[in-house]
C-alpha cells in the first residue's frame, strides 16, 4: 500500500539525488587532493627551509661592520684630539654603557617585539617580499635581528635570494645569540647619518656628548632618525625638522604604549636641541696637521697601513700636551701680524721636550683643508741668526770662552773672495764679548768668529744637534754662520733642545703609544737619546742665549717668570723671520713667512720690515707663559768657562763705544756683497726654500755697552696695547 503510495513526482525527486551526491564526491576528492598538495608544498618548503638552514653557517663579519674609527688622544690618552675614519665613523661601546631608557627608545622606533619575536617578522617580510615583487624594490618589514644581520654580515643588495638568506641567518643568530648581545650589536652598526655608524658616534654628532649621557628625548631622537637620516635630521634639509618632531613624538608615545615611559613624564617632551653638523675626520683645521704627522708616524715607524689606520679602530695616544696646544693657538692668535700686507703671512709654532724628542704642540697652519702643507715640519726657509749659537757652540768646542771679546764693525771683508759682511742698518759695536755679540746679534763679530774655528765646524755642530746632513743649504761657506741653511722649523726647535738637555739629543717623535680597540698594547714609544755635543760646552752657549732674551734681540718676548734663553733669526730681505728659544723643561720655535717663503715682509703691519725679534718673539714669548703655566721654575747650570776670562775674572776689556752708523749705502736691511756661492736649492713643496745668496743677520739698534761683567736685567712682560722694546734688528717692535 506504501509502495503504491510514491508519487511519480517523489520519484523524480529521488532520481535527482544521484547526480548531487556525486558531484559532492568529486568536490571532496578535489578538496582532498588540493589539501594533500597543500600540505605536500608546506612539507616541501619546510624541507628546504631545514636543508637551507642546515647549510648555511652564520658568515663572518663583513668587513665595513667591524671597521672603527681610529682616534688619537691627547698626552693625558684620555681627551680625544682627532679621528681617522676613512669615511665611516664609528666607536662601538658595551650595551651596559647605553641608558636603559634609549634602549626602549630604539625598540619603540623599530621592533616592539624584540624580545619576545623568534628573529623575524613573517608578517612584515611577507609585506616587503610582495612589494618587491610589486616592483616597488626591496621593502622593510624587517626585524632589528634582521637588519642587524644585514649590516653585520651581508651586503645592501636588493634581491630575494639575499632577503631568504637574511631571514634564514638571523632566527640562527636568534638562537645562538642572547638577544642583549644583538641589540648592542645593532647599536654599533647601524647608521644614524652625519658619517656616524654606531649609537656613540652619533651621541657626539648630534648632541656632543658621551651615549652614557642621553637623555629620553635626545635618545627618542637618535633611535628615530636611523629610519631615514636623510628625513629626520633637521640641518640635512629643509622640511626635517617637522617630520623630526613627528618621529620622536611617535618613538615617546610608542615607549608610553610599552610601558616604558610614564604618560605623565611623556607630557612636556618633545624635540631635543641638535647641535648644527660637525667636521667627522681628522684633516680639519689645526688639528689637521698633527693628525697627518700621526698618520705619517704610525705608516712609518710602525709599518701601519692606511685600511688599519681608518677601520682598525686603534686608539692612538700623541705626545701634544692639551694645555701646550691651547697655548700655541691663543699666541699665534694674539700676536700674529695683522693689517696691510699680513694676508698671506703664514705663522707656524712648535715645542719639544728636551732629553726627550716628545712634541707637545704643534701649529702648522691654521686649516689643513685649506693648506695641506705644514709649515711646522715640511716649510724650508732660511734660518738666518739662529746658526750664531750653533757656531758658538762649535766655537767652545775649540777651547773659545763665551766671554772672548771681539770688535764689531761694519762693514768688513773676509777670505780671498773679499765677501764683505754688514751689521744689521749699519751699526758698528766697539770691543764685546761673545754673550753680548750674540744678545745683539752682530754679524762681523760671528762671521770673524766662523773665520777664526773653521765654518766646517759649523756645519758639524748643526749636525751635532741634530739638523739632517742633507739640510738644504747646510754647506761650509764661512757666511753659514748666518743662517743661509733651510731647515724645518720642528728640525731647528730639536737641533735648540739638545742646547736644552745640555748636549743629549732626541730624536722627535709624536706618538706615545697605541693600542687596539680590545685595549691591547701594540707600540710603547722609547726616546732615542745621545750625548751628542759636549755638556759643558752646551751649558756655556745656554748662558750666553739668556742674554739674548734678557737685553738683546728676544727682549719682546717679555717676561716668562723664569729662566729663559733664546735666538732671533731673519733671513735676507726678511722672506723669514723666526725666534727658538727653551727654559728647562721646554723647546719651542716660531717661523714666520710670507707667500711661498720668498716674499719679503718689509713694509707691512706697520713695520718697514719683520724681523725674528718682533712678532715671533711675541708670539713665543706668549706661548711659553701659557704652556709653563703650573710647571715648576728651573734655573739652568751655571756657566762652565773654558779657562779663559770669566765673570769674577778682571779683564782689560775698555768700556765699549756706542755703536756707530757708517756711510754704508743701505741702512734698512742687512747687506752683502755677491759671491760666487751657489744659491740655496729650491725644494718643490709650498713654500720652496728661499733661493737669495747668504745673507747677514739684522741686529739690535740699542746694544747695551757691557761693563767688564756684564749682567741680565730684569725683562718685563709686553703689553700688547704698547710699543714693545727694540727687537731682532732695531725694527719697531709690534703692538700686538
């Protein structure tokens, strides 16, 4: 009866639910297959991804990552002077010295999930890989273990294959790594603009100061303009400073959201105080010119190479005294020639520790990115007066007492050649002693002098003290007592601290000591001294040098407030003019020159003509009050004698005349007749050593008539807003 019941219309039904359930079927074979193919690729990309990992070992470092800047410090080896950076400036420092709070800032601006994330954002690389794909060039979306792994150990190359390996390198670094050593590993290397690689060298670009002193806005700052330097930092261009103020409000609310920061210390921070861009190598300015010497130094006596010196990160102590260096510049400031004429007026100074060889400052120019030349160790100009001491020297080597009298007039004739010699406008001195000839710097009586032991001598005794044989112009004319010998002015500041140390040479060098950034110990410096000129001989020329400063040519060096001895030097046509001198402890020269060092410096600053005694016995005389400030006062030893005459000796010496002034035709600048001498070889730096004939020194124009034992009056310090005492050649003295 039921089955009588079903309808044609139910059976339809029924037939129709054949082809549905087959359908069905189809569509879960199809599900199953796509699902089995599914999971097919996940296992195969788990595949590779584990032989991918299997196979690849964490690279070494590349090279730029592990590069450090190489500073050069102070004597103290803890004040930095300069740095060699090669372009990347970079110092890397321990986390612990990093704040806590910049930290948070970094991790606020760049990876919120540092500590919690396995190395890698799946997300936020799977962004960059689509945009890369997209054609929009390797995107971010990168961890900082990512991006740590790409500044450390790989290149900037903007491929897939090089993304794939970044991810695969980094969750390894993840798991061999505690994440501290990674974020201080990051620190170091990323860039922060301004040159600078690393969180401590940018702490110093952008603000001047240690890391370890950063405030929370000043490290919400730095941690933010990693992500685009060229955006954020506001003196880079014009629109930054707003889009700064945007990241470092973004970087304090992210730290705030963290937890990290308290909202209401967040009220009230914003953007920091940068400091406007600093030079970030070492060829600037003054300090230029040490940091080449240095360089110099390290390639030479150390066998160091270029690479090393710029990445090596070696810490580098000089022998430049802090206090030395400021002395140098606040007296080349103070007393260098100014007005008409003075433009190209080069002034140079620089001081040796006697017994030593350490060089404790150095000024050989004012910028070395505009002159590459330094005046303190490769100018060559003629030496002038500052050879008499060195033909005295030699002089009392032969048995000559420093109190042996000699008459000075002017002019006279020596040697078959009959090369007449002129006092400095003309002056003649009557009968004088050899300390009192050289305080007043007159040239008949150190030519007859010269004449009487043999200009070899003089020559030898130069060497002596250390001026390089093969010092341009060093030869064994008779007038080489007046200084026709080029020399560097570092070389003659040395050959006057062998005066100092009473005949012990050094050789001069400028570094103490290096070490590499692990602070390993590499290179100790060890002086290199001789007994090169006999003591008693060095201590005699000593004390006749202190009348120079005491009543002769040096007297506008002023003051010091202790014992002091000294040599003014002006070359022919004064193209040079120059002041050495020591106490003690200390040698230190000057040299000043005009253009390329053959221009003469007559009729500017308001002088008819520059000579040794007028503006570089200031300029020395200012930096030895300065640099010895502090130091305890020495007295030098007393003079020696030969057996000759001596200071409680009578002597039959008459009272000296006033010096007279012949009918010389020139009463301006020193004189001499033409000789057959071959002039001084031209050097090819800039200035070239002076090519004029040997030349008489200027000398003072108010000699002091000496009584029989003639003693040092009390010199006074100068006032620059008053005319100084007659310097080197009677010239007026400047007023500063």
């Amino acid at each position: 009866m039921s089955r009588s019941s079903t309808t044609p219309k139910s059976r339809r039904s029924a037939t129709r639910r054949k082809p549905r359930t087959g359908r069905r079927g189809v569509v879960r074979r199809v599900l199953l297959w796509l699902t089995g193919l599914g999971l097919l690729a996940i296992l195969l990309v788990v595949g590779v991804f584990a032989w991918a990992y299997a196979r690849t070992d964490v690279p070494q470092p590349n090279d730029f990552a592990e590069a450090q800047s190489s500073i050069l410090y102070y004597a103290d080896g803890e004040t930095e002077l300069a740095r060699f950076t090669g372009g990347y400036d970079r110092e890397s420092v321990p986390l612990s010295e990093v704040p806590e709070h910049v930290r948070d800032a970094m991790l606020a601006a760049e990876d919120r999930s540092f500590y919690e994330n396995e190395g890698v954002s799946i997300t936020g690389t799977a962004r960059g890989a689509w945009r890369t794909l997209t054609g929009d060039g390797l995107q971010g979306g990168s961890t900082i273990t990512q991006q740590y792994v790409k500044n450390y150990y790989l290149t900037a190359d903007q491929t897939l294959q090089r993304k794939f390996t970044e991810i695969i390198i980094a969750i390894k670094i993840d798991n061999e790594l505690a994440k501290d050593q990674v974020l201080e590993n990051y620190l170091n290397t990323i860039y922060f603009g301004r040159g600078a690689y690393g969180i401590q060298t940018a702490s110093q670009a952008y603000f001047g100061k240690d890391v370890s002193e950063l405030d929370v806005e000043e490290g919400a700052f730095l941690t933010g303009v990693t992500n685009a330097p060229s955006l954020f930092d506001p003196d880079y261009a014009e629109g930054n400073e707003q889009r700064a103020q945007d990241r470092v409000a973004y970087v304090l609310d992210g730290m705030v959201e963290e937890g990290w920061l308290d909202a209401a210390e967040r009220e009230g921070m914003g953007m920091p105080e940068v400091q406007e861009p600093q030079p970030s190598t070492a060829a600037q300015g003054v300090e230029g010119y040490i940091a080449q010497e240095a360089r110099e130094e390290l390639k030479e006596v150390l066998g160091v190479e270029d690479a090393e010196i710029d990445g090596g990160g070696l810490r580098v102590t000089t022998t430049i005294v802090q206090q030395h260096q400021r002395a140098a510049g606040e007296a080349v400031e103070l007393y260098r020639p100014t007005g008409e004429g003075t433009d190209d007026i080069t002034v140079a100074l620089t001081s040796v520790r006697p017994g030593d060889g350490a060089i404790t400052a150095m000024y050989g120019g004012d910028d070395y990115q505009q002159t590459q030349l330094n005046s303190a160790t490769e100018a060559r100009v003629q030496a002038g007066s500052l050879f008499k001491p060195i033909t005295l020297l030699a002089a009392v080597e032969e048995g000559v007492d420093t109190l042996q009298t000699y008459e000075g007039p002017t002019p006279m004739t020596f040697g078959e050649d009959a090369t007449e010699v002129n006092n400095f406008r003309d002056l003649s001195f009557g009968v004088i002693d050899l300390r009192v000839a050289l305080a007043e710097s007159v040239n008949t009586i150190y030519v007859q002098l010269n004449e009487e032991i043999g200009p070899e001598r003089t020559r030898q005794a130069a060497v002596d003290l250390g001026l390089p044989d093969d010092t341009p112009g060093l030869d064994t004319d008779l007038t080489n007592v007046l200084g026709t010998a080029s020399p560097t002015l570092i070389q003659m500041t040395n050959a006057y601290a062998t005066l100092a140390a009473e005949g012990e040479r050094a050789t001069p060098y400028l570094i103490r000591q290096v070490e590499t950034v692990t602070g390993e110990t590499t290179y100790e410096a060890e002086p290199e001294t001789d007994q090169a000129v006999d003591r008693d001989a060095a201590v005699d020329v000593t004390d006749a040098m202190t009348y120079v400063v005491g009543q002769g040519s040096g007297m506008a060096a002023g003051d010091l407030g202790r014992p002091a001895a000294g040599k003014s030097g002006t070359s022919e046509r004064n193209v040079s003019a120059w002041f050495d001198g020591f106490v003690p402890q200390l040698a230190a020269g000057v040299v000043m020159y005009k253009g390329d060092g053959t221009v003469p410096m007559q009729d500017v600053a308001g002088l008819d003509q520059i000579t040794g005694g007028t503006f570089p016995a200031q300029v020395w005389g200012e930096f030895m009050r300065v640099a010895m400030e502090g130091e305890e006062v020495l007295e030098f030893s007393p003079r020696v004698g030969t057996g000759g005459p001596t200071d409680d000796t009578p002597t039959t010496q008459e009272p000296a005349p006033e010096p007279t002034t012949t009918e010389a035709t020139t009463t301006e600048e020193p004189t001499e007749t033409t000789t057959t001498e071959e002039p001084t070889e031209t050097t090819t730096s800039e200035p070239p050593t002076t090519t004029q004939p040997s030349s008489p020194e200027p000398t003072t124009g108010e000699p002091t008539t000496p009584a029989p034992t003639p003693t040092t009056p009390e010199p006074t310090t100068p006032d620059p807003s008053q005319p100084e005492p007659p310097g080197d050649d009677t010239a007026p003295a400047p007023t500063g």
